[in-house]
C-alpha cells in the first residue's frame, strides 16, 4: 500500500469529487480512480459511493478517513 493513494483518498473525501481532487492533486482523473480502486482491492471493501455529483465515503471508507 502506497502512503499518497491514503493521502489522495483522504483528499477525494474532503473534495467530495474525484475530478476536483484530481485538479487539486494535478493528477489524471483516470489515474486518481485507479489508485482508489486498488485501495478497494487491498482493503477488500468499497471505500467510495460513487454518483452523479461525485463521490460520498462508505462506513469502511469513512473508518479510514478518520484514521
């Protein structure tokens, strides 16, 4: 696990959106999803409730945001 998907992540929580993050960040928005989706995969939980307005943080995700 990379130490900046954490910290990226908790940026996309506070932003609300992937794409806003991702422009604060001066990362791609695909490249920003794709470090989301291997968190996912390391934690073995959705950490994102994806939408049309952006994103909302799960329970799992909102344990890891407080950490």
């Amino acid at each position: 696990m990379e130490f900046r998907f954490l910290r990226n992540f908790c940026v996309i929580v506070e932003m609300g959106s992937i794409t806003a993050a991702a422009e604060r960040l001066s990362i791609a928005q695909p490249a920003l999803s794709r470090q989301i989706n291997i968190l996912e995969e390391e934690f073995g939980v959705p950490l994102l409730h994806r939408h049309g307005r952006g994103v909302t943080p799960t329970e799992e995700g909102l344990r890891l945001f407080s950490r």
